[in-house]
C-alpha cells in the first residue's frame, strides 16, 4: 500500500489539544498535534514551552531518530551542538542530524518551539559531552 495512504488526514485546532506535563523534560510542558496519530507512528510534531527555569540543562545526549528539526516560535536557547554554542531565536531552524550530541543549557521564559522528530517514539540518550558547557542565566 502507498504511504500516503497509510496516513490519515488529522486537523487539531488549539483547543483540541493542551500542554502538559510528563514529555521527556520535566523542566518543559508538550503539546500533541496529532501526527503522531495520523503517521501511525512514523512523526511526531508537538509544541514545546519552557516551564521553568534552567537549572542543569538537557545533559549531553543524543536522540535515536533518523530525523529531527527544532523550529523556533518565540524566545531562544542556546545549545552546544558538539563544541560549537548555537544561539536559536525565533525563526530560526535547526536540522538536528541523527547522533550529534547537543545539550540545551539555557532558554529564555517564553521560549517555544516547535519539534518534528521521526520516528515519534525516538528515544534520548545520555552521551559523554565533547566539553564543557557555559551556566544558564537565572530568570529575572
């Protein structure tokens, strides 16, 4: 069978769906937008929100997943991706490429983005780091 019909079609307004607690960061809120449904499992795309501030950061890990993009809605952060410190604003995206170890350490309180991520189950994994990272500011 064709791919796209494997798929379904799937619209989710606003209020369909909330942000809620319990993704994979406990310092972050999700919400769902429904593709994880309607790709059977192949996708996931979900809204991300700073829900406190940046303590210890995401750690040095990497995803297992053959594909993940971060865009930026509103606010920044900054990651180190390997040894390089990436400043991501609002607009920006970023391609995450399958095993590169990156660690969020810093974010601003109305940080949002959005995350598409295939396969939607992918997994992190806690990775030694290539160096050491900068301290977050503390929230105002």
């Amino acid at each position: 069978m064709d791919t796209i019909l494997q798929t379904k079609f799937m619209h989710v307004k606003p209020g369909d769906t909330q942000y809620v607690e319990g993704g994979l960061r406990d310092f972050f809120v999700y919400r769902d937008l429904g593709i994880a449904e309607a790709t059977h499992g192949k996708v996931i795309a979900q809204l991300v929100r700073a829900n406190a501030a940046p303590e210890a950061g995401t750690g040095w890990h990497v995803h297992a997943a053959e594909f993940h993009i971060v865009y930026m809605l509103k606010g920044w952060a900054k990651f180190m991706y390997e040894d390089q410190e990436t400043l991501v604003s609002a607009g920006d995206c970023v391609h995450q490429a399958p095993g590169i170890r990156h660690f969020l350490f810093d974010y601003s309180p109305d940080m949002e983005y959005l995350e598409v991520v295939g396969p939607a189950d992918f997994a992190s994994v806690g990775v030694e780091g290539p160096c050491t990272v900068p301290q977050p500011a503390p929230w105002a």
